[in-house]
C-alpha cells in the first residue's frame, strides 16, 4: 500500500503533517489525493463572491 496511516493513527513525529506516501517522491506530480477536489470560483484572479454561488 502507498499510502500510510490516517493523520490521527500515524506516529506522534509525523502528525500534522497529512498522509504519508511511498509514491515515488510523494509530492508533486507524486502525490495522491482523494479526487474530490472542486472548483472554489470560476474567476480564480477575479475577487468577488462565485465562490458562496458555487457553494
């Protein structure tokens, strides 16, 4: 498995610091996430409120 322990489960110096990955480097082009990341506004440069209309 590549992926370590949850968070909470993992040994007291590696809390805090997310999950931990054998994949490759674990970062970057490396790393795994859930897939469930969304879009938080359709205008990311542009300030205003798409961000609540998204939600």
């Amino acid at each position: 498995d590549l992926v370590g322990p949850e968070p909470e489960a993992a040994p007291l110096e590696q809390m805090g610091l997310g999950w931990k990955s054998s994949y490759g480097t674990g970062t970057g082009k490396d790393a795994i996430t859930n897939g469930i990341e969304v879009v938080w506004t359709n205008t990311p440069t542009k300030w205003d409120n798409s961000f609540l209309e998204i939600l």
